[in-house]
C-alpha cells in the first residue's frame, strides 16, 4: 500500500508484503508489525517509518484527498529478500518476475478540527 500524494518520500510507502502464498484467500486483520508472522509464508518490509508492518493512513489535515493504493502482483518465483528490504529493494526484486497484477484505489481526507 502506498500514498502517491504524498509530499515526501513520493510515493510513501505505508505496506510491503512479500511471497504471499498463492493458496492464501486474504490476509488476517491486526497482523502483528513482525517481519515474519508465526504459522504465515510472507515477509513484511520496511515501510517508511523504517517499521515492518502495515501504517495506516496519516495524511496532513488539509483540503487534498489523499489516494492509497492497493496492489497485488503475481509472480513466477519466490522473492529472494533481506530482512527489513524497502520499497525499491522489492520492486528490483519483482523486475521480469510479474505475470498478473491489480490494484485498488482508496482515498481518504482527515478533517482538519
């Protein structure tokens, strides 16, 4: 999950989870910020908090809806990647290993009172 608007990084990363198995049909809710999840396949990165694990919404109390997206990629292989990788780490890794992808687009705006 990721935040393109905003300000800095660009885009801020708030999710990175890696090597989901392909049986699984969805995530548990309240996954703890662990990089590895006891009895779960899938590795959690570092987002840019410098945390592993999912951070939630936070935009600044402005007038600009902020857009979350959501995006699952399918791949041909494991990924093969350190521990506490970032953002760009998995999107090296995914390079010529993508065979379907989707996304779904939220947006959110905080009131500023």
């Amino acid at each position: 999950m990721e935040d393109p608007d905003s300000l800095s990084p660009k885009p801020f990363a708030h999710w990175l989870v890696a090597n989901i198995s392909p049986n699984m049909k969805g995530l548990p809710a309240n996954l703890p910020m662990y990089e590895k999840v006891r009895g779960m396949s899938f590795l959690q990165g570092s987002n840019h908090t410098s945390k592993s694990g999912y951070f939630g919404p936070k935009p600044p109390a402005d007038v600009k809806v902020h857009h979350y997206n959501f995006q699952v990629f399918a791949l041909n292989s494991r990924l093969k990647l350190p521990s506490g990788y970032n953002r760009q780490a998995l999107v090296d890794a995914m390079r010529g290993k993508v065979l379907a992808k989707g996304k779904l687009l939220g947006g959110w705006k905080r009131d500023p009172y």
